[in-house]
C-alpha cells in the first residue's frame, strides 16, 4: 500500500508539474521590459496598411500584409480586394527607367501616392540619387518624374513635380524641368539659414520653409537670420577630448531671431523680399501662395503673440498690398494653420482661428470681408480633409465630447449647415472618395481595437472591411482600463482623465500609484481610442501591482480656447489645481495606499512632477522627472514668451513658477533624467536645481543619457522604462 499510494503520489505531482508548464508555455503572460517599447509593433490590431483613395474612382487601394502587393478594392466590386500592382511589377518600372542604378525593392514603399488617373508615383533610393517614379497601372509603363542627390533635406516638389528644392546645410538649390542645378543661395556666414522648416522653431503650425508657386516659377522660402542669437553648449562625448556643438538658442527676453520671406524666380533668377516691415523680432506665419500666383498672404504676429495682421503682398515686387483682418488677444493669438483656398476660386479661402471659443473654420473674402462663420457647436477642428467634387462642401475632422472623440463632419459653404458623418463612438480617421459617394473610416474606441469600413454618404449603409480581434487575447494579461470625469476647481469645466487598475484587481488590498502626466499645450493623452490611448510602459506598471491614472488637466489640448488661456502668465497653477482634484479622488478609494504614490512625466510632465515634490511635497513620496523644465526663463522664445510673456513683463509669474527658490521644500525620493544633447529642455534647467539642492543639503536621484536629446528613443528607451520601474518599486512596494 505504501509503495501504490508513493506511485499515486508522483503521478499527481508529474500532472500537477504538466499542467503548470502548458500554463506558463500557452497561457496568458505580462508584458516583458522590452516590450515597453515594441510592444505596439508586436501586438498591433490587425489593420489594413498605406490605405488611399484613388484619383477619381470610387476605389481604393492598400498593401496587402506581405506589402508585396497593391490591393484595390472597388464600389463596382462591392469592395472584394483585388491585386493590382505586384512588386515585381514595380522592381520591372524602376529598372526600365533606371537602368544604371542597383536598386532592390523589399518591399512596396508605403509613401506611394495616386497623383493622376492610373498613375502611382512612389520614391526609391540609391546610393547616389533619390527619385520618383510614375506608373501607369493601364498601360503599365514607368517614367522618370524627379531625381535628386542623396544626402539632401526638405525636398519641396514643384506642383506638377517640374522643379524640384532641397537644402544642402543652410542653402537652397533647384533642379530644373532640364536637369540642371541651380544654386539659389550661397549663405556660408553661421547663423544664416535658407528654406528651413526649423524657422520660428516650428511654432505656429509651421512644417516646411519653402512654397513653390502655383505656375511652379517661383520659389518662396524663409531666410532665418540667427547671428544675433546667442550660442548655447551642448558637450559632445564620444571623443577622447569632449568637444561642444553650439546651437543658436534665443531664451524668454533675450534676442531672438530675425525672419524675411523671400521669392525666387526662375526663369530670371531675381530675388524679391517681401516687405513685412520692422520690428525685425516678429513671427511671419502661415505663408500662403493665392491661386494666380499674383499675391502671398503672410500671418505677421508681433513678438508678444497677441496681435496677428493677415497681410496681402505683390507676388513681383514684394510690396505690401493691405491688411485684411487683424486678430487680437489678451492672452495670445496662435495661428496654427495656412490659409486654403476654395478650388477653382481666386477670391475666397478657409481661414481657422479660435477667436469665438474654439478652433473653427472661417470664409473670408480677399478683400477682407467675413463670408461665413462655419463653426459647429463646440466642435474642434483638427484637420481639414478637402471638398466634395462640387466644392460645395468641405470636409474635417473635429474633437467632440470634450475632447474624448473625433469624428468627420461635412459643412456646405453657402449655408453652414454642418452634419456629422461618423457616429460610432471613438477615434475616426475618415477620408471621402472624390465623387463624395463613399467614406473610407477608420476607427477605434477603448474596448474596440480596429474597425475600417466603408460609409456610403446617401443612405449611411456601412460596408465592413476589417474588424480586429483583440489582439491580446491568449496571450498578454490586459488589465482593465476605464474613463473618468472630474469638475476642474472652477466648478464647471469637466475634466477626463483614465484609471488602468492592477492585475488581477482585488477590492480588499491596497495597491500603490503611479501617476503619469504631461500637463502641458498641443498634448493630449486620454482619449477614447484603443485601450484609451494607455501607454505599454503604464500596461507594464498595472502589471506589476500599480493603480496608473492619467487626467488632462486645463491648460491642454483639444477643449478649446478658455481651457487652453487659462495658463497665461503662470504655468503650473490651474494645472496642478486640476491633478489634486484627481489625486483628492484616487485618495478617497479605499484600495489606494496613500503613503506610496509616485509620480511621472517628461518634458512639461517633468515640470509638473518636480513641483509636486516641492510645491505639494506632501502628497507623493516618489517622482521620476524627464527633461523637466525648473525655471522657464531658461526657456525658449516662441514658446515660453507665449504663456508667460517674458520675464521683463511678467518677473512676479517668473518666480512664481520657478523651482529654483522652492528646493527647500522638496520632500520625498526624486529622479530627474536628462538627456545631455537636450536643444529643447537645455540641461541648465536640471543642472541648476541640482546645484540647489546640494547648497539646500537636499538628496535627489540624477541620470543622464549622454547621447540623447529631449526624448529617450530606440532601444535605450528599454533601459530608461526599467530604470523608472526599478525606482518606483524601490520606493513604494
């Protein structure tokens, strides 16, 4: 008996010791610290990839998950998917055209675009020469469109791809219809830059330097002049004697740099500036050819950010011709956008503002004169997606529902009438066919990881094309994530914010807290997209025990200008007032252990984190900062002089929220991270309040990423999630 039951025994122990290891090698698992970072890459939804109307037909066309071939999906078809370029076809093209050169396509390149009936331009590189190439998908031809030289920057096409511009280091040259080069500027002083999109440190919706003209003859382009501005060090480390890069760095109320825009011809190759006249120190924005390439209409803000004139100028002479409007502000008045102009219509254009409220679209006159107000109820606009075939009606997507949604909308021009398209809650990215017969949208919510379909615009039918499992299932513990609101101190200005709860959530226990924020403009971080917009870094930490909670506080994006205002002269104050209401409600759950939270950001969330500690030393007792601004008189221009003015009007907000003078009340464990390369957030920023705290007798935690700028990227972002892991694990658990 002895010997059945030890045999009994080990066979029980054997099933036992089985079914544990099917477990661990079959069944769900937490994320590992790699997969912080390439975690979204790994576990993406299934989706359809390079999606994109084609010219005029009621077709579209993406890659198939091979990105070997060119799938169409067509009305007519009822949108069953069809190959129609194969990537052999492509490799064909490319080496008729380019005989010469060794070009091997892996796969089809996923910046491809329809620029013609049938006709599929793509770019393909070599090791001396950058091209495009057009396919015709009838005739399956190939041509040549553009070629330029490998290691150039900010290449600007012409309209018709006749002219081509690039940057090589701060000047300009042009590729003519013939091939010839000419070289438009032969700046070699420091601190004299041509055709950089880098101007005004891209503030004001800028993204490009250099504007064709619509006959494409004439090149309008920035000429940023810096030597004025003083030099900032960064040390560089990888040689045996550290050296310095200067970079031309102009802080709030120093000098800052001076900007003229300047035309370009190319057939007489004159030269025209633009007489936007003096102070030199003012922001010329949202630069606009009109469509008879007589005139160009510039944004000219003044240094202060609260008076805008939309100014009109003569296209030959550079004169100026008249103001059309001007926009004021006692806060600030932040053009974001360039002015569009209704097709095949020289005399009225889109022009967005948030002057009434919130950013909305306005139809002007080129005489000046207000057509139309076509804003929508308290609708935001984030992207103007074009017009029906009529150009009758404009298409955008807008924020809804204070911010946690985006949906496309339609407006008629002549009445204003608005009328929502898409209706399921969520994330929409939604595009329309050129007949205005379908939508093509996209779109996610928190608990729906992927849905394309297609809308038809009469009769609001939805065709399914994709609709993604969840991509977690069977293989990753997915904690449960949900959404919050809150009522701002203001007593009516509501509030999101997301709560992700530890793994395997249990009522009776208490967990610690890791809250994580940014805090600042132009960012927004809870949303009613997948998982609620959660970071893997935040899935990580529920994971491993933390309650995570996120809010997006007044002072942030996508609610409007008086949510927005609110921070004017004194960052910092709403916007902690804001996160208590979070954290007064986090402490009210009997499941949170309030003797250990700790706090997160980067950035602006850096910022926020290192006053917690000092402001408010009482309420965390651990805090990672990255790259966090302490004083914001170490900050730039365009930015810091928008929200605080500069320190010669404002000195009381400058102290006010400067942490350098608040080091004596810092309390608690605090790491700051920073990024030695850092050209946004300099260093000095740390390296002040370090020395602070060392003359205070005050400890604090410091790591440096010496070959880093502002963010930590790549695979060393694994290295900086273990280290905020690790430290809020030695402080709190």
């Amino acid at each position: 008996m002895a010997i059945k039951k030890q045999i009994i025994y080990m066979m029980n122990k054997f099933l036992v010791l089985f079914l544990l290891g099917s477990t661990c090698a079959y069944g769900q698992r937490n994320f590992t610290i790699d997969e912080t970072v390439y975690g979204p890459g790994k576990f993406a939804p299934k989706t359809l990839t390079a999606q994109k109307w084609m010219y005029t037909e009621d077709a579209f066309t993406h890659l198939d998950s091979t990105y070997q071939n060119l799938v169409i999906r067509t009305a007519k078809s009822n949108w069953v998917p069809q190959n129609l370029i194969t990537l052999d076809q492509l490799q064909s093209a490319i080496t008729s055209v380019l005989p010469n050169e060794k070009i091997e396509l892996k796969y089809i390149p996923l910046n491809h675009s329809w620029t013609g009936d049938h006709i599929l331009s793509f770019p393909v590189q070599s090791a001396r020469h950058s091209y495009v190439i057009d396919y015709n998908t009838k005739s399956q031809k190939a041509t040549l469109k553009s070629s330029t030289p490998s290691g150039v920057s900010n290449t600007e096409y012409g309209n018709d791809g006749s002219r081509i511009a690039y940057l090589v280091g701060n000047n300009i040259e042009i590729i003519d219809p013939n091939g010839q080069k000419i070289q438009v500027t032969k700046d070699t002083i420091d601190g004299i830059v041509n055709g950089s999109d880098y101007t005004h440190r891209q503030e004001f919706g800028i993204n490009k330097g250099m504007w064709w003209s619509p006959d494409n003859k004439k090149l309008l382009y920035y000429r940023k002049d810096e030597t004025m501005v003083s030099k900032y060090p960064l040390p560089q480390w990888g040689s045996r004697v550290a050296s310095i890069k200067d970079i031309r760095y102009p802080m709030a109320g120093m000098k800052s740099e001076e900007v003229s825009l300047v035309i370009f011809d190319t057939d007489k190759h004159e030269y025209i500036t633009l007489q936007t006249g003096e102070p030199n120190e003012q922001y010329l924005t949202i630069a606009t050819w009109d469509p008879t390439g007589q005139f160009i209409y510039v944004g000219v803000l003044n240094r202060g950010q609260d008076h805008l004139k939309l100014n009109q100028y003569n296209a030959n002479t550079g004169a100026f011709v008249k103001t059309l409007f001007e926009e004021k502000s006692s806060t600030w008045v932040e053009p974001q956008h360039p002015l569009t102009f209704l097709p095949q219509n020289n005399t009225q254009f889109l022009y967005q503002t948030d002057k009434d409220g919130y950013n909305q679209l306005y139809l002007y006159n080129t005489d000046g004169t207000l057509i139309r107000h076509l804003g929508h109820q308290d609708i935001i606009v984030t992207d103007l997606k074009g017009f029906d075939a009529k150009n009758q009606k404009a298409y955008y997507i807008g924020a809804s529902k204070n911010g946690l949604e985006r949906h496309l909308f339609v407006v008629e021009l002549k009445s204003g009438k608005t009328t929502q398209l898409t209706t399921s809650n969520g994330i929409h990215q939604a595009s329309v066919s050129s007949s205005g017969n379908y939508i093509l949208d996209q779109y996610s919510n928190l608990n729906t990881p992927n849905i394309i379909q297609i809308i038809h615009t009469k009769d609001r039918k939805e065709m399914p094309i994709i609709k993604a499992d969840n991509p977690f299932v069977g293989k990753i513990n997915l904690p449960h994530i949900e959404f919050k609101e809150f009522i701002s101190p203001d007593g009516k200005t509501p509030l999101n914010a997301r709560i992700t709860y530890p793994q395997n959530f249990d009522k009776t226990k208490k967990y610690p807290v890791m809250v994580y924020l940014y805090g600042g403009s132009h960012a927004q971080l809870v949303t009613d997209r997948w998982l609620g917009g959660v970071g893997y870094f935040d899935l990580y930490m529920a994971q491993n025990g933390y309650l995570v909670f996120t809010l997006d506080n007044r002072g942030s994006d996508a609610r409007g200008r008086d949510f927005t205002r609110i921070t004017h002269r004194n960052l910092g104050g709403a916007e902690m007032e804001d996160q208590l209401k979070g954290i007064e409600y986090l402490k009210s759950l009997p499941y949170v252990d309030t003797d250990n939270m700790g706090i997160f950001g980067w950035s602006y969330g850096g910022y926020m984190a290192t006053s917690f500690m000092t402001k408010h030393n009482e309420t965390f007792k651990a805090a990672v900062a990255g790259g966090p601004v302490i004083d914001w008189k170490y900050y730039e221009v365009m930015y810091g002089e928008r929200y605080m003015d500069t320190p010669q009007e404002n000195p009381e907000g400058y102290t006010k929220t400067s942490l350098l003078n608040k080091v004596d009340r810092l309390k608690g464990s605090l790491l700051i991270i920073h990024g030695a390369q850092d050209p946004v957030v300099v260093q000095q920023h740390s390296m002040g309040f370090i020395e602070k705290c060392i003359k205070a007798g005050k400890q604090v935690d410091y790591f440096l990423y010496p070959s880093h700028e502002h963010n930590v990227g790549g695979k060393d972002r694994i290295h900086l999630y273990e280290k905020i892991a690790k430290y809020f694990d030695l402080h709190l658990k």
